[in-house]
C-alpha cells in the first residue's frame, strides 16, 4: 500500500479532534473526500440578501440580511432583559431575539445598517418569525480596503448544516482543505473520469471543479463545477451497472425453449380472449431472452391491471413445458396468497397436474410461506425437490437454505423494490445454473430512474389496459370545506351496492392499537360523516406538525359506516393484523359477493381482484402518496362496469396536499403521475427504498432533472466496459468505484 490517498484522510487529521468530532455527529462527516463532497445548497451574494418571506418554520436555516433597528426591552418587572433585533432583506425580516447577559454585548454589535448571516431554527412568536438566539457572523466586520474587495466580489457559499456546526464553519473548514490540497496540487486526487471523456465533453478537470464548487467567483463556476460533478456521479454509477450487467451476462445459464402441444399451448387455447398487442409483445422478448445460453434479467413495468401477471404465468409455463421449474417471489403472505390463488384459477385444471381428473399436461402449483403448517410446508418442499411442482409461489421464506429445487429454470420477482440485489443473488444459487430473473412492478417508472435503478436489467414496459377495462373516474371529495360532498359520497357508495356491485373504504391505519385511543373516535366520527372532532385539528395537519389528529382508522370507520351512512349493508374489515386465515375468509367471501363494503388499510393495494368492485372510497386520501393512491384505484373498475375513486381529504384547498389529489385525479396515466410524485418527494427516497447505497453516492445529481446526463453517461460507461471489462487501464476509475462499491457493501450489511 502507498500513502493514505488524500481524499481517505480522516478529518480530525485536519482540523482536529473536536471538530471532526462534531462534524463526524451531526453531519456524518468523516474523511476529506466528504467534505469535499459536501456541497453548497446554494450561494447568497455578498450583497444580495436571501428570501426572508420564504423561510420555512422549524427548519435550522442560515440567511444573509441587514439590521433594521435593534431594540433592548426589559420584562419581569425590569428583572429580565431581552434585545431584539430586527432584520430585514426587502422581502420580509425576521427578528432575533437574545436574552439575559449576552444581550449587552450583541448590541454593541448588531447597530441597523450591518449585514451578516444568521443562522438558528425559524419559530413563531405572535405572528412574528423569528430565530432565538441565532450564531451570527457579521460580513462587513474587517474595516481594511482589501477585506472590502475581498468581501464585495465572493459569492457565499450557504451549506447544509446543523445547529451544532453552523454554514460559515463549514466554509472555514473546507477552506482549511482546500488550502492543503492546493498547497499539495491535489496530489492525493484520483480523478475517475477517462482524459478523453473529459476531453471530449469539454469538462473541467476535478480540482478545478472542487473549487469552483466551494469558492466560486461567478455564477458560471458554479455551473462548471456542477456539470462536472454531476458527470462523475452518473458515471462511476453507470458503470458500476454496466459492469454488473456484463458480469451478468457472461454468466452461464440453460436455454429453455417452449415445446410445441405443452402445457403453455393448452393453457393458450382454453383463454377466454386474446392478449393484447402490448403483452404479445412483450412476451415475445421474454420467449427471445429464455431461449439464450445466458441469463435473462428483464424488468416488466406495467400499470396494474395491464395483465403482467398472465405474461409471467406464460413465461412460467413456458419453462416448465422446457422440463424446468418457475418460482415466483411476492412481498408478502397476502401478496403470496393472491397470485397463488388468481393463478390456479387462471390454470384450471392445467394446476392439478398428477391428480385425478387433472390434464395431462398439467402440473402442480404450490404455495411457500412462512407461515404455513409444518406438514403442508414439509408436501411442498417434497414437490420442489422432486420436481413434481412446476410452478412454486412464496414469500421470502423461498430463498432460506432448506429450500431445494429440482431445476430451477426461472425467477420472477413481484414488486423490486422491496427486493435488493442480495435476495436476487441468493435465489440465483439455487439453480443447478443461475436461473432467468423476470422482475414486475406495477410502480411506473420513469425512464431516467429506471436507468439509474434498475440499470442492471432491461426494461419491457405494458402500456394498455387490456380490452374490457372500463375507465376509472377519480374525484376529490373535500369534507372539510364541504361536508354535503362526503354525504353525497356514502350515497353512491349504496347506489353502487343497490346495483349489484360492492365496494371498498380505504383507511391509513388499523385502529386498535394501545394508546392511540384518544380523539380517533371523535375523528372516525366526522370522517364517516357524522359530527365530533374538533374543528382546529385538519388545519393542524395542514400545517404538518405534530398536533395532527391521528389518521383514521379502518375498525373505528368501519364501526361508525354501519352504525351510520351504510346502516343495514353487509361492512367487513381487512387489515394486515389479522390471522391469516381470517384474511382469506374475509377475501373469499368478498370475491363470492358475500360482502358488500370491505374497509381495509392498504393490503389490498396489490393483487386483489374482485372484477365486480366499481367504488373505491380512500378516507385521508392526502396521508398516501400519489403512486400509491393510483395503485390503490386499479383496483376498481377491473370488470365491464365503469370505476369511480372518491378522494376524501381535510386538507384545505390550497395546499400541496390538495394538488397532489388533484393530480391523480386529473390523469390516468402512471408514468405521468410517478413523475409529479418524484418532483415532490425528491428522489433520494425513491433511490433510498429501490437499492441500499446509491443514494448515498448521489449528492449533486437529480434524477429526474439531469435525464441527458444519465443517458449520455450510460452510453460512455457501456463502451468502456466492453473496451475494458475490469477497468485495467483505468485505475483511478476503480479506485472510485471500489469506493462506491464499498459504501453499497456497507450499507447492505446495516439494512441486514
């Protein structure tokens, strides 16, 4: 080993102990290459101000204004003293309040006419915002000619930071760093950009751009840095995936061919209408990608109820009929259930191969989970082995040790992101060669996501319904600002029951759990449509701070729908706490018509599916996101009838909670709406739950915003890794990226 390279170097090295140990804490900062990677959230101008009417409360934030007027005050009967000092930047001021003591001595400091930048966590007090004893540092404190250059022309770096380590520390320390670099000429640097990729995008090389990055002296440095640094994240990410998917794709694996007069042949005849083009498509690239040597890695996007699952099942049987055998992994028990059972309905008798009065090509589909009795367990690991089931669902529970195949052929996996690429690794083992992997996701994802996430798979997308789906109208119901709209709600919701059809009631929470009691009664009761509750609550939560009354829950509406609106209508309720046996009981009898209305938590968001359900109510319709609502709409409207999905929100109209609503209920389209729900959730979430560790490694790169960047990295990265599969000539690439790969490893093993 050489030297510790200089972006490794541990921060008290630098700036010593106590520092580091602050900024290790509060900012999980460690090494130089983090700070150095900590980059401004933005830049005051020394003499430009920072938006005082927009600052957000209880946030800690650092703003750049003028003193006002600064007054001293005493209360307490002349016992206590306070100075108030109000700042202002044109746009609004905020006052600063300091007590006791200290207060003498700020005010020497703080005379109207001198700027500085403040920092503290924004409150309220009598209308009036304002920061409690703010740390401050004043701008225009150095009297000599050249400090006021110095002063007039930098832009101020403002960085993310904490009340324990404020901005203008942050900028000291990252000058301390550079200082050192500079003095060293970023000897340490390990640029991870190939010179000609540099080159040829005209990129400013890594010293530059860190500067550029902390010290900027015009708006167009920071653009420079950014582009640059934005470009190293892209592509040290890309061709992480690209090396993954080569790796991959060199792996060997069986060919499985569909056999003429098998069981996928009987399967097709006895279907009741045709696919659709789009599944006809896409399964014709799943058919191309199982007959090679090679490891199918294939993502199938498609909205719910655009027929993924009938695609997978003919993949799976496809396999079978190719002497293998198919298992296909869901997030949950429910989730394991339903395909279970959706796809022995869809099979007939083709899923009782080897019993009487079974087809003869048929074949046996068995279910896994945790939960399931010994012996029944025991039956179905018998299958496995034996081959004798050529079709397996299950929970996670498919992927311990005991669980043994007789030739696993195919993988498909229900909903990605709640699956990391370790479980994929570990089913991989169980083939006699790593079997094909399918993924299905009914969240539609945009396709600069999908590169960044998924980049390791190739995509299929279901865009159409299949023939026979009614549309779904989607409305908000405001039962705040017009309570006669949720009246009117439970309303149809009998019309639609007095028709023939059934609905659901969708709540956040279950309800009966210890110590929640108090108030979600009263809210239950409003939220039903009856009085109580206190009128202050919804604004509360509008507010989003921590008096919001509690969602409501699904056992206190169901209580008050049958004692109310829907008095004399067959209620059930259906939650995630229940045994399972009871859940299924309730499921069955929903789907044999045998209930009218199912109030349920959101275990019903995926796979249920019930054709002659035609409304869908979602009580607190703002507590889900917006992909989530729309997945839980898909639910409705799956039969000839037309769908409706009332929206039923306290939030007031002009919120971004309402907007939201308004969205979902303005398209129909999930690509569009994951793509508002991206733009307000930030994707460092989205990133965050789809793969443990990339999030980490984007700082500067917004996905949904930096498309072109991704795209064009993508393209590099693949021709770099097919010029040079293990980066031989390009060792500063795999310094970086053993540095990313490291970070990932480290995060897999904490979400262990």
């Amino acid at each position: 080993m050489g030297p510790v390279p200089a972006l490794h170097e541990p921060l008290k090295k630098i700036l010593g102990g106590s520092t580091a140990k602050v900024m290790a804490e509060h900012l999980d900062l460690h090494t130089a290459g983090d700070l150095l990677h900590h980059y401004p959230r933005r830049y005051a101008e020394r003499g430009e101000l920072t938006r005082l009417a927009d600052l957000p409360l209880d946030e800690h934030v650092t703003v750049v204004a003028q003193v006002a007027k600064a007054a001293m005050k005493t209360f307490n009967h002349g016992k206590g003293v306070r100075l108030e000092v109000v700042v202002t930047d044109g746009s609004g001021s905020l006052t600063l309040v300091f007590f006791g003591r200290g207060a003498y001595a700020r005010e020497k400091e703080l005379i109207p006419g001198r700027r500085g930048m403040f920092a503290g966590k924004v409150s309220v007090f009598n209308r009036t915002r304002q920061l409690l004893h703010p740390d401050y540092e004043l701008l225009d404190r150095d009297s000599g000619a050249d400090a006021a250059e110095a002063f007039a022309g930098r832009l101020l770096p403002i960085y993310p930071a904490c009340k324990q380590f404020q901005s203008w520390k942050l900028t000291k320390a990252v000058d301390t760093l550079l200082d050192l670099f500079e003095a060293e000429q970023w000897q340490g640097l390990t640029d991870p950009l190939p010179p000609s990729l540099r080159d040829g995008r005209g990129l400013a090389e890594l010293p530059d751009a860190f500067r550029k990055v902390h010290r900027p002296r015009t708006k167009a440095d920071i653009e420079d840095a950014r582009a640059r640094l934005k470009w190293d994240e892209a592509f040290v990410l890309q061709v992480a995936l690209a090396r993954r998917r080569h790796a991959d794709s060199q792996l060997p694996a069986v060919a499985r061919k569909p056999v003429a007069g098998g069981i996928l042949d009987a399967f097709d005849a006895k279907l009741p209408f045709t696919l659709t083009e789009g599944q006809r498509t896409v399964s014709a690239e799943i058919f191309d990608d199982l007959a090679t040597e090679h490891p199918m890695h294939r993502l199938l996007q498609g909205e719910v109820g655009s027929g993924k699952t009938m695609v997978a099942l003919r993949a799976m049987l496809g396999v079978v009929d190719a002497g293998g055998q198919a298992a296909m992994l869901a997030p949950t028990e429910v989730l394991a259930q339903q395909h279970h059972r959706s796809v022995v309905e869809m099979m007939g008798e083709l899923a009782e191969g080897g019993m009487l009065g079974g087809a003869e090509h048929g074949t046996k589909v068995v279910l896994l989970t945790g939960s399931m009795g010994t012996a029944a367990r025991r039956q179905a690991l018998l299958d496995l082995v034996t081959g004798e089931a050529g079709i397996v669902i299950g929970t996670h529970a498919l992927i311990e040790d005991k669980v043994q195949f007789h030739d696993l052929g195919l993988v498909v996996v229900d909903e990605q992101h709640r699956f990391g690429v370790e479980q994929r690794d570990a089913l991989r083992s169980k083939g006699k060669q790593p079997p094909h992997l399918l993924v299905m996701t009914a969240t539609p994802i945009p396709r600069t996501v999908a590169m960044t996430v998924f980049g390791d798979l190739e995509t299929s997308v279901l865009d159409q319904l299949p023939a026979g789906r009614s549309p779904i109208a989607t409305h908000v119901v405001p039962a705040k600002d017009k309570p006669h709209f949720l009246a009117r709600t439970w309303e149809r919701v009998r019309e639609e029951i007095e028709g023939g059809h059934q609905a659901y009631v969708v709540c956040p929470r279950i309800g009966d759990d210890l110590g929640e009691e108090n108030g979600t009664k009263a809210a239950a009761k409003r939220g039903a449509g009856g009085s109580g509750g206190t009128e202050g609550d919804a604004e509360q939560a509008a507010e989003g701070d921590g008096e919001r009354r509690p969602p409501l829950a699904v056992v206190d509406v169901a209580e008050q729908l049958t004692k109310g609106p829907l008095k004399g209508l067959r209620v059930e309720v259906l939650h995630g706490r229940m045994q399972p046996e009871a859940k299924d009981d309730v499921m069955r009898r929903f789907a044999a018509g045998e209930v009218d209305v199912l109030v349920a938590t959101t275990v019903i968001e995926v796979g249920v599916n019930v054709p002659n359900s035609t409304v869908m109510v979602i009580m607190d319709a703002d507590r889900f996101g917006v992909s989530q609502l729309h997945q839980l709409r898909g639910r409705v409207g799956r039969g000839s009838a037309p769908g409706l999905c009332l929206l039923v929100t306290d939030a007031p109209e002009a919120s971004p909670a309402r907007a939201r609503l308004g969205a979902v209920a303005g398209t129909l389209d999930g690509f569009e709406l994951s793509r508002i729900d991206l733009e307000q959730r930030r994707e460092g979430d989205v990133l965050g739950q789809a793969q443990s560790g990339v999030r980490s490694s984007l700082r500067m790169l917004a996905v949904i915003d930096d498309e072109e960047i991704i795209a064009a990295a993508r393209e590099e990265a693949a021709a770099v890794v097919a010029a040079d599969p293990e980066l031989e000539g390009l060792p500063e690439l795999r310094t970086a990226l053993d540095a990313l790969l490291d970070e990932e490893r480290e995060q897999y093993l904490d979400k262990g």
